[in-house]
C-alpha cells in the first residue's frame, strides 16, 4: 500500500544510444594507443566513464581498463607490441587489410585525410590517418567518421576475429566498438573471410607504396 502524498522515486534516465556511442568511441580511441603512463593517468576518467555506458560496450570496456589497471606497465607495452606491431592480421591501420602497401592504399589514406579537413579537423600528426584511434577519435566528434569505419568494416571484423584467436584483452575493445557500429552487413562478412584467406595484397611491382606523407596526414 501507499501512503498519500508519498513521494516516489524517480525513473531511472532513459538509455541514450547516441551519448553512449560517443563516449566508446572516444574511450576506443584512448585505448588502442600504445600504453604508456599518460594513457594509465587517465584509468580513473575511463572506467568512470565505462561505468556510465549501457550494455554491452559499457561492460565490456570496464573489463578492459581494469587489466590496464591491474597489469604491469612494461607487461602491457610488450603485449601491445606483440599484438599490433608484429601481426599483419591484428593491423590498427584500417586500409592495409584491404590494399595492404600498395599504391591504392596512398588513395585510401587521402580519402581519411579529405574527410578530416571537410569536417574542419586536422590531419593527425605523428600517426597515419587510417589509425584505428585516429578514426574513432574523428567519429566521436562527426557522422564522418563513423561512415569511414563502416566503409572498412570488413578489416574491424578481421581484427576481432585475430584478437579472439590470440585471446587479447584488446578484443572487448573492439567488441565494445562493434556494439556501437551495428551489426555487420553480409557483404562486410564476405569482405572479411576474403581478407582472411588471402591477406592484404602485395606490393606493385614499380609503384610506390605510399603517397607523399603530408597527403596521407603522418608519417611514412
């Protein structure tokens, strides 16, 4: 029974799925950075904000920044490196799964980079435009961005399904970002399985792999 006049308690706010896809992609972006000391200064506002996001990405990222928090620091500079830097099929760069160093990965990049400037943003500095974080850093600010990760989907798919073969930590980061990316198209899965048995194409015999760096937004 209840008394009259007794207050009630208020409803628990409504999900907003677009708040909640801001916040994994700025914490995706943080997150597939190398880990360093300035990334574990910032632990504390990461799993703050985890804490705030819905199912299942909201989870998902808070497993991960606990084994950031509960790992060495040297531990996880050498699991990074063995993850993503010795592993064509864990690549953090989204259009070598689909053009690998050819020249036709120059054009790709220069589409990221055009992207970048219509939208008012700097090409990064120091990083190539096709980085994951680069890229999820740009969606959380525009619509842009995440039309680009969905154009190379088929490489997020690969990625997770090489984390998941090595049993990375790194894969609820990937799996928090696809939960807010939708589900992938069958074409996106048939790109992937593609990938998967042929790997990125190989170099042009006489072409240059890459444009000039400051049409590709970083480094060569």
């Amino acid at each position: 029974m209840r008394f009259r006049n007794q207050p009630t308690a208020a409803p628990a706010p409504a999900p907003d799925p677009a708040l909640d896809r801001t916040r994994v992609l700025a914490a995706v972006s943080l997150l597939v950075g190398y880990p360093d000391e300035e990334l574990l200064a910032q632990i504390p506002s990461l799993a703050a904000a985890a804490s705030q996001i819905g199912e299942p990405a909201g989870p998902l990222l808070s497993r991960f920044v606990t084994h950031l928090a509960t790992t060495p620091l040297d531990r996880l500079g050498a699991d990074y490196v063995d993850t993503f830097d010795l592993r064509r099929r864990c690549c953090l760069y989204l259009t070598y799964y689909a053009h690998g160093d050819t020249r036709k990965r120059g054009a790709a990049l220069v589409r990221f980079t055009h992207a970048y400037r219509r939208a008012g943003c700097a090409p990064p500095d120091g990083e190539l435009a096709d980085h994951l974080g680069v890229v999820c850093n740009f969606a959380a600010l525009t619509a842009d961005g995440v039309e680009l990760l969905d154009e190379h989907r088929a490489g997020v798919e690969l990625l997770r399904a090489a984390l998941a073969e090595r049993d990375s930590p790194y894969v609820d980061v990937v799996d928090a970002l696809r939960a807010v990316l939708g589900e992938p198209t069958e074409s996106d899965l048939t790109a992937m399985l593609e990938l998967a048995r042929s790997g990125p194409p190989g170099e042009e015999v006489g072409l240059e792999p890459f444009g000039p760096p400051e049409q590709m937004g970083g480094r060569r």
